[in-house]
C-alpha cells in the first residue's frame, strides 16, 4: 500500500476540502481517466483496491498512471478510551481528492475496456466518479 517514506510532522490537523480541484485536473499522460466528482478523503487501501480492479479487467495491457497518493495521516484513538488524554495514533494514511481531480488514467487499450474499467474502479472508491476522454470537454 501507499504511504509517504519520511514526513515533516507524524500528526495532521483534520481539515476541511474546499472547492474544486485546480492542479492535476486535466489528462496529461494517458487517453482516459477517472475523474472525482466529489470531495472526500480516499485511503490507500481504497487507491490499492481501485488499482488492482483496473489492472485486472486491462489483462496487463496498456499503461496505468495512479495521481493521487496519500500523505495525509488519519489518526484514530482506540475504542473505549475517554475523552482527553491527547490525540490518538496514525491509523492509515489517505489522499485529500477536490471536486475534478483526475485520480488515475489510461493509455494503451481501447476506450470501451478502459470505460469499463474505470467505472469498476469507482465503485471501490468513496467518491463519485466520471470517465473521461482526453480531447473532449472536461
């Protein structure tokens, strides 16, 4: 699974994902993407999962890019433990994904395997996803 190797700091602050995505919301290597369309937090158990159904349905044809990675940590404190005492552990790490971020794209294959493999994989995501086309309006 994905994680970050070093970090500046072991604990995050929650915050909250406002607007849509600017950066890394066009195609830029492969033909087809997923799209978000949503604002939500994806672990990356969710990210390996969505990889692993693409790479399934693609037969180890064509070329998948993954443009999300978590580098956010989620901490979590144990169950029945009080209020207070600090702020729990890193449990997993997750990626922040804004309303039109591309998350993962396809070069390689024909566009109704890639449709189909691209909507399989939103189904193992958080959010809500489109396909999309490189050329066509996004």
């Amino acid at each position: 699974m994905l994680a970050p190797k070093k970090t500046k700091y072991r604990k995050h602050f929650k915050g909250r994902i406002h607007g849509k995505a600017t950066r890394g919301s066009q195609i830029t290597f492969g033909d087809y993407a997923l799209k978000a369309l949503d604002p939500e937090r994806v672990t990356s158990r969710q990210i390996e999962a969505a990889r692993r159904v693409i790479a399934r349905k693609l037969k180890r044809t064509g070329r998948v890019w993954i443009k999300i990675f978590p580098a956010l940590p989620v901490s979590k404190k144990p169950i029945e433990v009080r209020m207070g005492k600090g702020k729990g552990n890193p449990e997993y790490w997750a990626a922040v994904v804004r309303p039109g971020l591309i998350m993962f794209e396809i070069a390689g294959v024909s566009e109704s395997l890639a449709r189909e493999a691209c909507l399989s994989a939103g189904a193992k995501l958080p959010v809500r996803v489109a396909f999309v086309v490189r050329g066509e309006m996004q």
